[in-house]
C-alpha cells in the first residue's frame, strides 16, 4: 500500500501537488482557525482526491474538533476521522490522536505529565501507523530558537507500542525520518504547501 502523507495545510491545500497513493493521511492543522466552514473546505478538497483510504486527524488549529465535535466530524463524512481511535484498512491498522504539549493556548492541548500520558497509553501494540499532531520529544521537534517541544512520554510509549510508522508535523522547520527501535518516525508537515507530501510504501 503506497502512503501518502502530510500535515500542516493550514488551509493551504489547494496549493499543493499530491501524489498518487493508496492511503492519503493528514496528520493535523487542516486550516488555520478551525472555524467549521475552514474544515468543510478540506475535507471536501480530501474527498476529490482519488486515493482510496483518506484519514485524518485534528491539529492544534483545527477548534471546531475539539470545541464543535459533532458538528465538525460530521464534516468529514466519507473520509476517515480519528481521535483516539483505531481503523483497519485492508489489513493495515492505524491509530490516530491528535493531542500534543500545551502549546500557545490551541487547540487539542494537554498538559506534560499525567494527562497526556494517559492519552499515548490508549495507543494498542503493533499498529502499522500512528498519526498523532505533535512529534515524540526528541525527533523533529525542534524550533527556530533550537527549543524542543516534543513529548516524551510519547517517546516512551513508541518503544511500548512498536508502531511500524510514526507520522506527525506541528513544528514545520524540523522536517525529516528518525528511526527509534522499531519504528520509523517522519515528520510529514508540508509546512503552508511549500514542502511536498511524504511518499511511502507499507
């Protein structure tokens, strides 16, 4: 199964060349506000693209999902939408989670310590691909000012959980792939559409 994955549209995506896939993923920060029109655009771009598994998840612009839950998933009918969840596409298992250290006051902020640990403790072992917004600490979390603002305990838990494929964006200037263990990691942000989209096969 060829993957096609991004993140970090910001309501950009009309600008970006997405390559032909089987799987498209997009791993949060859809739009810039979150605002419940913002979302409906995406998803009615995701739903035009020809690939035939799309799944998403939100990002810490992306409100409406966390603050208009019904009203936004609703949104992304005939596409597959994950908080905290898991999916199985032909024999593929992906979980996705769209929470990451607290974070300028957006959206889908948690703080360090107990509260998001619980959340990466959901994560099941062995899935093929974890989506999640934020980075693990460690691995392509790095900011402009060289601040790291990943999570550790989700670094903790990819060597619990041994997921296949780590895909994340939110920090846009530390693009990349990191192996840890068993897991390949790759920060898929597209960065506002002025990087191309993360290509791989399963």
């Amino acid at each position: 199964m060829r993957v096609v994955a991004m993140a970090d549209t910001h309501g950009f995506h009309a600008d970006l060349t997405v390559p032909e896939g089987d799987l498209l993923v997009h791993a949060g920060d859809l739009t810039n506000l979150g605002k419940l029109p913002q979302l409906a655009a995406v998803a009615d771009w995701l739903r035009a693209q020809p690939h035939r598994h799309k799944v998403v998840i939100a990002g810490n612009h992306d409100f409406a999902l966390q603050r208009r839950p019904a009203e936004a998933r609703a949104l992304f009918h005939g596409l597959t939408y994950l908080e905290d969840q898991e999916v199985r596409l032909e024999g593929v298992r992906i979980w996705g989670s769209p929470w990451q250290p607290w974070f300028h006051d957006w959206a889908f902020n948690l703080r360090r310590g107990p509260d998001l640990a619980a959340k990466w403790a959901l994560i099941p072992e062995g899935v093929d691909l974890l989506v999640t917004h934020g980075p693990p600490a460690g691995y392509g979390d790095r900011c402009d000012d060289g601040e790291r603002v990943g999570c550790a305990d989700l670094t903790r838990e990819l060597a619990r959980a041994k997921p296949r494929f780590h895909l994340f964006g939110h920090i846009h200037e530390d693009p990349g792939a990191w192996d840890v263990g068993p897991t390949r990691c790759l920060n898929v942000s597209v960065d506002e559409c002025q990087r191309a989209c993360t290509v791989f096969d399963l």
